[in-house]
C-alpha cells in the first residue's frame, strides 16, 4: 500500500512539473523576439537557414534583406505566433508602398488635398532621391541603333517629346549604377518613337526589334532570366508602344510598362503594374498673364474629330455661347483660347492620351476630362478631384449643367491647386526636384520588388 501511495505522489508531483514548464515556456514564448525561419529544401544543410525580419508597417523603413528566391520557400516555423501572409513570387511583383486602391477608397482625404498624403509621399520621395538606382543597359555610341538606344542630345520636341525628356533626364540623374548588384530596376533604353522613323525598322518592324532585343539581353546578361523581365521597364509615349509588345510576351505581361497610352481598354496595360507617363508639350516658363488673365469662356476645345466622343461634343456644343468646341484650324491663337477659359475639355481622340492635359495645367485652366477608363498621369500620388473635374462620355449633354454647377469658391479651389500641380507637369534637360521625371521616378519606386535575389544564389540553381 505505501508503495501504491508513493507511486501516486510521483506522478502528482510529475504533472505539478510539467504544468509549471509549459508556463514558463509560454511566457518565454510571448515576450521574447519572435523569429521567422525558412528552410531551403534544395541546400539540405542547417548552413542555409535564413532569418527573414517581420515586415513593418512604418513606411520610411527598407524593405527585408536578400532572401531565398520564393520558388522555394517552405512554410515557416514559428513559436507561439501565427504564420505571416505568404510572399507572392517576384513574377507578380507588386508595389512597396501604399497600394492605388487604397487611395481611391480612402473616405479621409480631403477633396481639396493636392496628394492623398503629403506626408507619406514626401517621407518616401526623399528615400527614393537617396537610395532609388537604375542599371541602364549599356550602349556603345558606335552601336548600329546608338539613334535608338541613347538619349537624343538635343532637347526633344514635339508632341511625344516626354520619353525623349526621361531618358535625357534619367541619364544626368543621380539614380543611374553602373553596378547591377545595387540596382533596383533595370531599364530597357529602347525608343518607340525613334524607331518608328528608323527606315531600317519602321512601325511594322518595331515588335521584331523589341523581340530580338530581349532576346539578346536574355542570353548576355543574367538580370532578365532571374524574374522573367518583372524588374525591368521602359517608356513610351507614342501609342505604338501599346503594340510594339507583340512578339515579347514577357515584356507586356511581365516588365514595367511606362507609357502614354493607359487606357483600361488597351489589352497590354496592366494598371497595377504600369503607369502613365504624362504627354508634355515642351515648354520653358510660365505663360503671360496667367494670374491675371480674364476668363469669360465657361469651357474650350478644340481638336480633329477623330473618334465618337469628340464628334458627339462638337455635335452637342457647337453652337452654344459658353462652351466653344473647335474642329480644323482656330482663328484664334490656341494660347489665348486656354487662357480665356474656365475649363478646358480633354477629349480623347484615336487614344486616350494628349497632351491637353498638361496644356491646360500650364495655361491655368481646369481640366475637365471626359475619357472612360484612363489611368490618369500620377494617380498613385496626386488627388485628381482636388484640380480636375471628370465627366463620364455619356454625360455630355450634361456638361454644362456640371460646370455651372460648380460654385465660386469651389472654382477657385480647384484653380488654385491647377497652379500648384503645374510643376509636376513640366520636364526639364536637366531634372529639377518635383518635375515630371522626378513623379515618374517615384510612380518607379512605388513598383520596385519587396525582395532581393542576391545574383550569387543564381549560381547554386
């Protein structure tokens, strides 16, 4: 019997033991530092364990070390906490910073804020100027397409000049490495718009060139092959570019597509992933009597009739006393006409992209935009409602009822942020802080990868 007591008070003090050690494992386990453990199937050893640091939510902070690529990636061990969201592969890469949707949602902006957050952008814009890099793939000035692959020494002009200015500005910029191994994107320095008046290549031979060239990127270099082309990007302003992608499927599907034509209807852009590069006329100063300029029109356009929706607003309007519509050559200078109004009309044409816009940014006049589904220049940063007005198609008819709709001091507002946003709308041969290459700079920041293959792991696949 004092055995049988004794074996009770054993396994008593046994339970009492373990209960004690599960809490003290569990306090442990609640205030110590949680760390998140991959392990590499294919390396097979303990030497290729990798600590990967929880994501912060504060913004100004960088993104996590080099890691495993994520085609790899096991689930994680962790103690006492729950798994983190699984990291989509660089393929699918999406921005860093805060998403698009975020900002068309958010009930808290002030209608009248030119950014949706000054603050958030002005914190990462200065990140961006000191750690942002570019490797630009190099091109000798004796290469056959050097006409096509350098920046243009002279300043670029005429009405798709914007990707001309970028490529000019990027290469003055202090973004540019020459060491691949820092940069963050990598830049495909082709020119959509040189290579349509190359007689060598023309528009029907531009989707071989971009194919060819891929393909020769692809077999010289090793940065395309590590995420099919989803930290690369080009620019183009010229609405061949949406068709120049033909024959280089991992160019339209996969790389960063800066272009002008961002139209939701066109098949090759991807709103998420690409963006929009403003269509700029160049020009240097401001405009005469800007501020004191009398505008007695209530809207102006003029333009070809090259679609429905200008002919549907040249057929409604064009008789009416305060909203002049033009087709065919003004009697007027156009200069004066952008100025004499209230609003100035964006109507698109054969694509949704001109440089009205910006016209009407320069010139003072609101804008009043009446094109569905177009990924307006710098929609990640500014607040479009704050210095716009946008009119869906079908409500032409109602475009006079809208405007005049819009009171005094509302009218004002949006002018006054018109002259704010000005400078986010000009390019320069040299990059000034804020100007269009700086914005589409940062709308490139906002794209770039949260990982980072180092190329020394490429080695061991």
């Amino acid at each position: 019997m004092a055995f049988k007591s004794t074996r009770k008070w054993i396994v008593l003090i046994v339970v009492i033991l373990s209960f004690v050690s599960l809490l003290v494992h569990l306090f442990i386990a609640r205030f110590s530092p949680v760390e998140l453990v991959q392990y590499d199937s294919m390396a097979g050893s303990e030497d290729h364990f990798v600590s990967i640091s929880r994501r912060h939510t504060i913004r100004n902070e960088k993104p996590p070390k080099l890691i495993k690529p994520p085609q790899s990636m096991q689930p994680y061990t962790i103690r006492n906490e729950k798994p983190p969201k699984l990291i989509k592969p660089l393929q699918s890469m999406q921005p860093y910073a805060y998403s698009r949707s975020s900002y068309r949602s958010a009930e808290h902006v002030n209608k009248y804020e030119v950014f949706h957050d000054r603050h958030i952008f002005q914190e990462d814009y200065e990140e961006m100027k000191r750690s942002f890099k570019i490797y630009v793939y190099p091109h000798r000035r004796d290469d056959p397409f050097a006409n096509v692959l350098l920046p243009v020494d002279s300043k670029p002009g005429g009405n798709y000049a914007s990707e001309g200015y970028f490529k000019m500005a990027l290469s003055k910029s202090r973004f540019v490495t020459e060491d691949p191994n820092k940069a963050d994107l990598f830049f495909l320095p082709f020119s959509i718009a040189r290579l349509r008046h190359d007689p060598r290549v023309s528009v029907g031979g531009i989707p071989e060139f971009v194919r060819d060239y891929i393909s020769n990127v692809r077999r010289k270099y090793p940065y395309w092959n590590r995420t099919g082309g989803a930290d690369h990007f080009y620019v183009a302003c010229h609405s061949i570019g949406r068709s120049a992608m033909e024959k280089a499927t991992e160019v339209k599907l996969n790389a960063i597509q800066i272009v002008c034509s961002s139209s939701y209807f066109v098949g090759s852009y991807i709103s998420h992933k690409d963006a929009c590069l403003p269509q700029i006329w160049p020009r240097e100063g401001d405009p005469p009597n800007l501020l004191s300029s009398n505008r007695t029109k209530l809207a102006f356009f003029a333009g070809a009739m090259n679609s429905p929706v200008r002919k549907q607003l040249v057929q409604v309007w064009r008789n009416d006393s305060e909203i002049f519509v033009h087709h065919g050559r003004l009697k007027t200078p156009y200069a004066d006409e952008l100025l004499g109004s209230k609003f100035c009309l964006h109507a698109k044409g054969f694509e949704v992209n001109t440089a009205r816009i910006a016209d009407s940014l320069y010139y003072g006049c609101v804008p009043v935009i009446l094109a569905n589904y177009y990924d307006l220049p710098f929609i990640d940063i500014l607040n479009w409602k704050s210095f716009s007005v946008v009119v869906a198609t079908q409500d032409i008819p109602l475009l006079k009822k809208i405007l005049r709709g819009i009171s005094s001091d509302e009218y004002l507002r949006l002018q006054r942020n018109v002259l704010k946003v000005r400078k986010h709308f000009l390019w320069h041969p040299s990059p000034r802080d804020y100007d269009a290459f700086y914005m589409v700079m940062y709308e490139l920041w906002l794209r770039r990868s949260l990982l980072r293959v180092p190329f020394s792991v490429l080695k061991n696949w």
